[in-house]
C-alpha cells in the first residue's frame, strides 16, 4: 500500500516510530503495537501527500467568502475546522504562531491587546507574508504533533486542494513555489482589518532585509524630518508611572528659561493617535528632541518580551503603546545612533522600588536616568545646547 504514496518529506518520517527492542515486548502487545506504528505510518504519509497538494495555496483562500458558490463554502469549512481545533486547547494558537515565525512580541500584542479569536489572528498575521502557503500550517502542526488537529482538517483541506486542481485557476500571484507552479492567492481580494502594530504593511518596511550587523547604518537625511522650532519631550510610561508623568508636565509648565517646551502623551493627543497610531507615534519619535521612559516595575515587566501579558482593562494609549514604543528605543540605540544613546533620557519615580534601581542597569538604552525630584536641573542641562540662551 506504502508505494502508492509520494515519498514523504523528512518531516514527516521524524514521527515514525522505530521498535528496536521488539525482544522484550509480549506477541500480543506487539502486535497492538505493529498495528498502532502501521495505522500511523499511514496517516503520516497521507499528510505528506495531503502537504504537497496544498503547497501551492496561499492561506488567503481560508477568508475567500461568497455564500452562492460551492468554493465560497468550501473555502468557509476549511478555515472554520482549523480555527475551531486550534481554539479548542489553551494556546496551542501561540504555539502554532511560534512555530510558523511569528515573533515573540507580536504574540504577546495578540494576547494582551487583540480581542478577537487570537487563532484567526495568527493566520492573518501569517498570510501577510506571500509565502504562506497551507502546508507550512501542517508541516507547523506535525512539529506540534498535533495529529488531532491534522485528522480533522484532513478532509476539508483535500476538497480544498481539488478545488484547486484545475488548470488556469486564475488566481495567480507573481510568486511561485521551488517548483513550476504558481502559488494562487486572494490576498489582493481581501481587506487587512489586523491592527496597526500587526499590520505589516504599516510597520517598518524593512523588515525583509536579512538581520545582519551593520558597522554604520546609513545616514539619515535631515530633509524628511517634521521642521520645529521648540523642544519637545515624548513621555512613555505604564500605569504605575502615571502620577510622575503628570508632575512631568508640571515641571515643564513652570519654565521660564526654555521657550515652549511641549510635553507629548499619547492619551492626551487620542484623536490624532486613533486615526494611524503607528504613524503618529513614529513620526513623534523622530520629531523628539528626547523621548522620556518612565522607569517603573510596571514599565520594566511591559518592556520584557518574555514577560507574561496581561489584557489591559484600561483604555489608556500610553500604557497600551509602552512596549511598542520600547522597540523604536531599541531599534534607534542599535541601528541609528550606533549604540550611542543620542535619544532617551530616562526617569526614575519619587520612592522608586529597589528592584527597579537594580534592573535599569540592565538596559543601557535607557540610560542615562536622573530621578524625578532632579528632573529641573538635569533636562534644562540637556536642552541647554540647542534651545537655552543665558
């Protein structure tokens, strides 16, 4: 029977169970166990062929809707057993992104932030990337061993894949597979209705180049900067640095020796942020002549990718953007200034926790700090070059 199947990928073969020890096993008990290796042998060389047959599909076939037709309807199954399987065990949505290149913090935005299903969030983040075919969601699946998962889409994803069979299917996209044919693709059919800070087309276009180290990034061109003509501080902080963030403005309200200095929060500027959030945020961290973390407990736990998210109840921008903003930071100390810490001027509260004097020496990109009762003398100090006249 085993020659009637294309011969599977690597992959695959990984999962076969070889019975070296067969000397120590009961007749009775090894021949359950022949049974049980032979009725998985098969399944898994189903799936490699079943792997094959989708390799040309983009997963944006899984949202092509229309209720009159019989593709529409097929379309709708496959994508409606997959969601529901992966939904149907604690994080095996997370497992699944992990396993399908999904980074880390996009991961951790799914679930402290998105609100809808974060399986269907993972395909939409995944089918962003042109290559995303349906069989690296098995091949992701049989990493996971979650042969489960693979029995119940079996079926819907082969209808899916004969759908598909015939020649000229006119949904071609210029991209092609390693071998002649073309992957078919919906994606220009379908709106991205994934938030800004997962939505790859409004986030750093870059992101395609190889991450490689770079002696020296390019210099930038001062012509595309926002023009000012007056200091401007951008606070970012959490929940617990909000009373510092608020004597912040204070402070800077009560200068007579620094013209205009504007204070930015994000929740204070809503109606502009909610229109592009990303882009209101970076176009602000460019613009700032120092953007001022506000270094707390809560800041620090926000900042760690590894640190478990909490869904945040509070509809408050500059504690919903903390950590995306902490990415600019990180991305401006290493690529754009080299390492030299040209940017952030850190702040510690009033009565700061010890653990937070001892884990800010961990981040040298939000160094150099000053405490908040210093907070006068020390940025009229770094204001002092470009905008203090005595």
């Amino acid at each position: 029977m085993a020659e009637n199947y294309l011969s599977p990928h690597p992959i695959y073969l990984e999962y076969l169970k070889d019975y070296d020890n067969a000397d120590t096993i009961s007749i009775d008990t090894l021949a359950l166990e022949e049974a049980v290796q032979n009725e998985r042998e098969r399944e898994i060389l189903e799936l490699s062929s079943l792997s094959k047959k989708v390799c040309f599909l983009h997963t944006s076939i899984l949202y092509y809707r229309n209720a009159k037709s019989k593709l529409g309807a097929t379309c709708h199954e496959a994508w409606r057993t997959l969601i529901k399987k992966i939904g149907g065990t604690p994080n095996t949505w997370r497992e699944l992104g992990y396993s399908l290149g999904i980074s880390q913090d996009d991961l951790d935005y799914i679930m402290s932030t998105v609100r809808e299903d974060p399986a269907d969030t993972v395909l939409k983040v995944f089918m962003q990337n042109e290559n995303a075919t349906l069989d690296k969601i098995l091949d992701a699946l049989v990493k996971m061993k979650r042969f489960d998962i693979l029995k119940s889409i079996d079926d819907p994803f082969s209808i899916l894949s004969q759908s598909f069979c015939k020649e000229d299917s006119g949904y071609h996209s210029g991209s092609k597979t390693s071998g002649t044919r073309e992957i078919i693709s919906f994606t220009k059919n379908l709106t991205n209705d994934l938030p800004p800070a997962l939505n790859k087309s409004m986030v750093i276009k870059e992101s395609k180049r190889p991450d490689k180290p770079t002696l020296r990034p390019p210099i930038k061109t001062v012509d595309t900067k926002i023009e000012k003509d007056h200091p401007i501080l951008f606070l970012t902080f959490t929940e617990d640095g909000w009373a510092t963030a608020v004597n912040i403005k204070q402070y800077v309200e009560n200068w007579t020796d620094v013209p205009a200095v504007s204070v930015i929060t994000l929740n204070e500027r809503r109606d502009e942020v909610y229109q592009n959030p990303e882009k209101f945020i970076r176009e602000y961290f460019e613009k700032a002549d120092f953007i001022v973390p506000i270094i707390t407990t809560g800041y620090l736990n926000e900042i760690r990718s590894h640190a478990p998210r909490v869904q945040n109840t509070i509809d408050n921008l500059d504690f919903k953007y903390a950590s995306f903003i902490y990415k600019l930071i990180i991305n401006h100390y290493i690529h754009a200034s080299g390492c030299l810490n040209e940017k952030v001027r850190s702040v510690l509260p009033q009565n700061a926790e010890v653990n937070v004097l001892t884990d800010i020496r961990m981040y040298p990109d939000l160094t150099p700090w000053t405490y908040e009762e210093n907070f006068d003398e020390t940025f009229k100090v770094f204001l002092n070059k470009e905008y203090l006249t005595f």
